[in-house]
C-alpha cells in the first residue's frame, strides 16, 4: 500500500482535496513531531515528508 501511495504525485493529492487529511491521519501536529525527533529524510515516509517540505520555516 505504501508504495502505491508514493507513486501518487502530491500534486494529484493536493488537487483532489486529499492532502490535509492526510496529513491529518498520519500522526502527531507538525510542531509536536519536530519537538521530539529531528529529521532522518532517508527515513520518511511519504505523508512525513510532504509535512516537511509545507512547514519549513526558510523559504526555498
């Protein structure tokens, strides 16, 4: 299930109306996860990852 999931672009995710409850679903508030575990990129998950890359702090 995960890998068909990862092959989802987050582009389709987010145009169907899918990515905050997704995002929702898939653990603790952003601000809670940071708090107890930095960030392993080799390690995420695909839900983990997109919260990453929408609550950075610096602009791209």
């Amino acid at each position: 299930m995960r890998d068909l999931i990862a092959r989802i672009p987050v582009a389709r995710i987010r145009d169907a109306g899918l990515l905050e409850e997704l995002l929702k679903l898939s653990g603790p508030a952003p601000a809670e996860a940071a708090a107890e575990q930095p960030m392993d990129i080799k390690s995420m998950g695909v839900a983990d990852l997109v919260r990453a890359a929408l609550n950075r702090s610096t602009p791209a």
